[in-house]
C-alpha cells in the first residue's frame, strides 16, 4: 500500500557480459533504440524439455500498483494482483479505513488470465483484495508470508493451495524459479506506516474492511523464467533489507517508487545491492483507484521525476523504463507488437 495514509492528497540470469549489455541502454527515454531480441531456442534442440522450453520467451504486462502479470508460454504467474482498485477517498484527502472490501470479478477475469501461482508480498488490501477470488475460481498455488495464509483461510481458501514463506527460500516450479526474499514496508514522512501488525491464526470472522488486513511483513521476490531467465526482482514496498537482495543480480529490477525519505539513501543503496541491474522499472507511483483501462495517472505523493532522475545518476547504464497499464513487455521489457487478428495467438486478453 502506499505509505501516506496519515496526510492530504490533492538476467535474464546472466551468463556472459554480452546478454546484460543488450538490457541495459540509454536512460529513460525514446533515445534508447530498440534492440533486437536475443534467439530463443538453440537450433536443432528437437530433446528440449519443458524447463528449457521456457527460457527466453517470457511477457511481463503492469497490472499497476506494484503488480504485474508474467507470461512464459502457457503459463501464468502474478505479483500482487490488485485489479478491482476501489475507492478509499486515499488520493482526495479523505481516506477512510473502515472502506469495505470487495472484489470484481469482471475486472479480475479480464487481466489476469489462467493463472499457475500468485505471488503475494504482504497483507495490505491493495496487494491482497483480489487473491481470494483468484485463488478460490483458477486454484492457483498462493505464496505469501503467514498472515496472508491466516487471512486467505478466513476468506475461505483451501489451506492446501497456500505456500508458507519467510524469505530465503528457493521453490522450483517445473522450470520457473521463485526467489523468496525477506522485506520491509514502506513508511510515510512520520516513518509510520498503515495497519502494522501480524497473524498466527486466522481471525474469528473474514475481513471486511480494509483496515482488518494487517501489513502482516513483507516479502519480494525475484523470478526466473527457464534455464536462461530473465530474473526479475519484484518489490511490493519501498523498502527492502539490504543484505537480503545482496547477491541476487537481476536483469530486471521493479523498483517501488517512496513517498518520503523515511529510508536512507533507498535508491542507490538497494541499485548497488542488486548489482546496478541492466533495466529498471518504477513501480507503486500511480493512482491505483483509477480503472486500469484508464491512463495511469500518478499519486501526488510520489516524484516519479525524481526518482528516474536518481536512478540515472547512480547507474546511467541502465535502461529505465516508467510502465503503462496497455502495454506487453518482453523479456527485455521493450514493448511487445500487439497481436493481429486472426495470427491464431488469442491466449492473452
């Protein structure tokens, strides 16, 4: 969630120097040309298993907010899929924590496809609101810290379909690789943040309103898809445990945009721990009770000129690139072409 409850508002794993080169470019902006997309298949592989199969061909779409939709072939994962985006009265100055919860399904089953595992980073009802419903009709696996499994219980998913997870762990899912990696939550000018807390039992009643859903700690995770990668580092907050990311090395890095300079030196201390990745994506800096049919439109609160600005500063050879919610990204996190009708390829919606 964005962490200024409390005021107004008006590598690819990489392999060899050369793949990370073609990810990284000029900085933000249309002077970084499109490069083309490195091969994804070695010729002659007739014997490649599905876990090769992968490596290479993954599509990444904002599902704003710090979410995001990966497609590798036929599979699906989701970060943080918070479609339905409700009003709170957060971005006019009137926020109202007793907001109840709700969950459109309409909405929901337009962006996030067939989902095969959902990736939660914490509890707050802007990264958690839609799992239920995601869980309960696509019977996707949930990974989440404990208090997201005590609160999906209570909302009625089956305790089987959750994954438990700390930070640290490594899960292999049939050639897509998930990272657990141990976090914080942002925190506001006050450096506060909204409905902190913990669960070790599911609460006597569902949830029902937005304050009922506790931070409940906070993960991220970086993927890799195949042998080959990308590896994306996906963040739900904007703070992290520096020694946590040490190592991790991403291609893609889906950096969480703060509010407030609560953490020091956030930016180039999490940019050096990750090892300067080749691209690097703002996240959590839009208005996320605007319709994602809509353009993104920013939270006030949040200089997302200031942070490209910082991020070119410590590492100009990364490429960055500011999302929009209409777009397919490949691997590279160039746009993708939008499909012809009639090309057979009516998978994605």
């Amino acid at each position: 969630m964005s962490d200024d409850t409390d005021v107004p508002r008006p590598k690819w794993r990489i392999q060899d120097l050369g793949r990370r080169t073609v990810l990284r470019g000029a900085a933000f902006g249309a002077a970084a040309p499109l490069l083309a997309s490195p091969a994804h298949a070695v010729a002659g592989d007739t014997a490649t298993t599905r876990r090769a199969s992968l490596a290479g061909s993954p599509s990444f779409r904002w599902l704003g907010t710090s979410g995001w939709r990966i497609d590798v072939e036929e599979r699906t994962v989701l970060f943080d899929p918070y479609i339905t985006r409700f009003k709170t009265g957060l971005f006019d100055g009137n926020f109202k924590p007793g907001t109840k919860l709700r969950s459109d399904p309409e909405r929901v089953r337009e962006h996030v496809g067939r989902p095969e595992i959902v990736l939660v980073s914490h509890s707050h009802w802007d990264h958690i609101a839609d799992v239920p419903y995601i869980a309960k009709t696509t019977g996707a696996r949930i990974v989440g810290t404990e208090t997201t499994f005590h609160l999906l219980v209570a909302f009625g998913v089956d305790p089987g379909q959750i994954s438990v997870v700390k930070g640290g762990e490594v899960l292999d899912f049939d050639g897509i690789t998930v990272e657990v990696v141990s976090s914080l939550h942002s925190r506001n000018k006050r450096h506060t943040y909204f409905a902190p807390g913990t669960l070790n039992a599911p609460p006597p009643t569902a949830p029902r309103i937005i304050s009922d859903l506790p931070e409940g700690d906070t993960l991220a995770y970086q993927v890799t898809t195949g042998s080959g990668g990308p590896s994306a580092f996906l963040m739900g907050a904007s703070d992290f445990s520096e020694r946590a990311v040490q190592g991790l090395s991403p291609d893609l890095a889906m950096i969480a945009v703060p509010s407030s300079a609560s953490t020091s030196r956030y930016v180039p201390r999490l940019l050096r721990a990750l090892g300067q990745p080749g691209v690097v994506v703002p996240v959590h800096w839009d208005n996320f009770e605007e319709p994602l049919s809509e353009t993104p439109r920013r939270d006030p609160a949040m200089d997302l000129d200031a942070f490209v600005a910082l991020v070119h500063q410590e590492t100009p050879m990364s490429r960055i690139v500011v999302p929009d919610y209409h777009t397919t990204y490949g691997g590279d996190m160039r746009p993708k072409p939008r499909p012809v009708p009639g090309d057979g390829d009516h998978r994605l919606p």
